[in-house]
C-alpha cells in the first residue's frame, strides 16, 4: 500500500537569484514576533519567497503541485513587515473571491498594480533545482 502526503516548502529567492530555504517553523516565528526574528541582511529589502506543494507518494516527491509567489518586506531593523504582508494576503484572497461577488452590470476600470510574476528561469528553478529533485511530473 502506498502512502500519499504533500510536503510544503517555503524559499526566499535573494537578489541575485539565489535560493534560501526557509523552515515554516522560523517564517511563522517571525510573523508572530518580528522584533525577536530579526534577519539584518534584508533590512530595508523586499525580497521575493516561493512557496511549494509537493506531492509525496512514500515519502519521495513526484509532482509540484502548487507554487505560488509573493513579496516579503523587511523594515531597516531587518524585521518582517507583517501588517504588509497582511495586507498583500487579504489582497490575494479578494482578488480570488472577486468573482463570486461581482456586480455583472457594474462596469469597473482594472489596473495593474505591478506585482512579481516569476521567470520561467525561476519557475523552472522552483520545480526541479530547488531541493534536487528532477524528473517529476508538474501540475501547475
């Protein structure tokens, strides 16, 4: 019998496109008392973080089953700006609620904001060099 589970991983990607893993331990720490999780070398920075849902079947991965990407802000003491990310987060879930509750007679005006979208360098990055792991199948 085979055992299926999904494996949830968190990156920083620095500026010059380097990876950092990060534990969902220490990103839930610093979202609940930024000023003990301080990281100096982004203060002042908006970084970039991809998370990932991985698809386990006996422990090994065999399929990326969700990526999403975002930014991160740091303020000049090197803490995470956690009202932003809030507010980014009630932002995306609006954006995918949106429309469930539109008005189909309201005639609205969109604009882009701008926000990060990855590379397909990047995603690439994020589905097969991340962890080491190549040859899985991905359901994006």
């Amino acid at each position: 019998m085979k055992t299926m589970g999904y494996s949830y991983q968190r990156y920083l990607v620095a500026m010059d496109d380097t990876l950092y893993r990060m534990a969902n331990t220490a990103f839930d720490r610093m979202l609940q008392d930024p000023t003990r999780c301080v990281v100096p070398g982004l203060a002042g920075q908006r970084v970039r973080t991809v998370e990932v849902v991985v698809e386990l079947i006996d422990r090994k991965p065999v399929a990326v089953v969700r990526r999403s990407f975002a930014i991160l802000g740091f303020d000049d003491a090197g803490c995470v700006d956690v009202t932003r990310l809030r507010k980014q987060q009630y932002a995306r879930i609006e954006n995918a609620l949106a429309p469930v509750f539109a008005d189909p007679n309201r005639d609205e005006k969109v604009i882009d904001a701008g926000g990060w979208t990855a590379s397909i360098r990047m995603a690439g990055k994020t589905t097969f060099i991340l962890a080491g792991w190549t040859g899985m199948n991905v359901a994006v």
